[in-house]
C-alpha cells in the first residue's frame, strides 16, 4: 500500500528535487524490523513520484565537520557507523560511485560565497546514506556525494549553507536531507505513554504547520526555524538537534513551503517527511 501524503500543495505537485526523510534506527529498515514497515514502504514508493536523478545529495546527521565538508572519492567506502547489530548489518553492499566533479563545484560555491569548506577524498558514506538510498535506489548506479553538518549546531549557520547550495546549477539533481523528525534515542526505546504521545505529537504539529501553513509569512517560517528549540516538546523530540539541522539545509535552499509531507509510524513514534 503506497502511503498518502499529510499535506499537498493546492497545485498537486508530485515531483520534487529535495527531501527531508527519517533514515530509520541503524541498519533496522535492511533487516525486517517490523516497526520500519511504514518507513520502507516510503522510502522505496518515493522514489515513483519524482524525475530519476543525475546524481544525489545527501546532507547526513551523521557526520559533523567544523566547516562543510564533502566526500569527493571515486568510489566511496561505507561506513557501519552504529553497533551491536547482526553480523549482516555489517555485511551490507551500496557500491554507488561518487561524484568528485561535483563535489569540487560545491566546494567553489561555497568558497566564492564566503564560506569555508573542505573536501575528503577518504571518507566512505554513512548510514544515513546508504541506509535510505539502498531502498530508494537499490541499483546503486546514481552517483553520490556526501556533506556534512557544521560543527556548531547552529540553526542559522545550516540555513546559510541551503542558501549556497541553491546557487548550484545541476540539472535532476536529487537532495536529501537525511535525519529524523524525531530523535530522542531513549524514548524510543520505552513504550509510549499518554504525556510521550502528546509530546511527539505536538512537535510533529508545529513542524507540519511551520512547513505548509499559508498563513505564515517566509520571515516568520524561517523565523520559526531559527528557533526550534520554543517549539513544543522541542528538547524532548531533539535532545540533540543534529537530526533536526539536516530540514534546516533544505529549507534554506528552497525558501519555500514544502509541497507534500508525509507522516508515518517509527517504533512507536510519529515521523514526519517533507518533499519540495
């Protein structure tokens, strides 16, 4: 069953060049998890609704520089960056090629746009790579480029680097913003309560109504973003926001409201994607 969109934009947009997603707990969506089911079948229907890119960008949670910093080997390695897991998790093949060309024209946009940033030639993808793009792109022919998050954590300063971004000129270049809506490693580990539902519930609010609602101005969308953390359950959904930053990016090359999001379940809590 394919899943429905929460929201769509009035003029029934169904393709898009960027994406916020959940990447799911680990290697789980590979392995059967039962409660990755609804994520799953997302990750693997999307891909339908939108033109087949020319190569992809992904903005992962999972890697943290002081400046942007992109991967720019010919074939990246994978990196099982989680633990604990079966032996297969560790097993796990996405031979996507990399892309240094565009890699290198990211990292001059950043430069002539003031902005340091750094490439690595070493660096393999993480999982909040190759765990969704195994689902959405199984052959694994689509070349790929990496790039991280800034250090400081700081929703102005990922919002500056959507801004950059949205000066590159690549045609049927697929984005993806890979983090999660929410990201509270303990509560996912806890069954749910009546306060834990409401408070996932209300944050998951606010962000459908931050990304779609026509009745805010884009000042005050982004000025809802910048600061997050006064959103409700804020720093229960997010104790750390480097799940959350990766919207940020999105956001700030779109400068837009997101046409479709998608909500679903995730052991047992309320995730939501937005497509633009």
């Amino acid at each position: 069953m394919h899943p429905s969109p929460l929201y769509q934009s009035k003029d029934g947009h169904n393709a898009g060049s960027m994406i916020y997603l959940t990447h799911g707990g680990g290697p789980l969506p590979l392995l059967g998890d039962l409660q990755h089911r609804e994520l799953v079948a997302f990750l693997k229907y999307i891909p339908t609704t939108l033109i087949v890119p020319s190569a992809i960008l992904v903005i992962s949670a999972h890697w943290e520089e002081t400046v942007p910093t992109l991967t720019s080997g010919k074939a990246p390695d994978l990196l099982f960056d989680y633990y604990g897991f079966p032996e297969e998790s560790y097993a796990i093949t996405y031979p996507a090629p990399g892309a240094p060309l565009l890699a290198g024209e990211i990292h001059r946009l950043f430069l002539g746009q003031g902005l340091a940033a750094s490439l690595d030639d070493r660096r393999g993808f993480d999982h909040g790579v190759f765990i969704p793009l195994k689902l959405m792109y199984p052959k694994a022919d689509i070349p790929c480029v990496q790039i991280s998050l800034m250090g400081s954590l700081r929703s102005e300063d990922h919002i500056r680097m959507g801004r950059v971004l949205a000066r590159l000129q690549r045609e049927n270049l697929l984005i993806i913003g890979s983090g999660s809506s929410f990201h509270n490693l303990g509560a996912f580990r806890e069954p749910p309560t009546g306060p834990s539902r409401q408070s996932n519930e209300a944050f998951e609010q606010w962000l459908l109504e931050t990304l779609t609602s026509e009745n805010l101005s884009q000042e005050e969308r982004e000025r809802r973003l910048l600061h997050w953390e006064q959103a409700p359950a804020a720093r229960y959904c997010h104790p750390r926001e480097e799940h959350l930053l990766p919207l940020h990016v999105c956001y700030g090359i779109t400068a837009r409201p997101a046409a479709r999001i998608y909500t679903m379940e995730l052991m047992g809590k309320k995730v939501s994607a937005a497509i633009w």
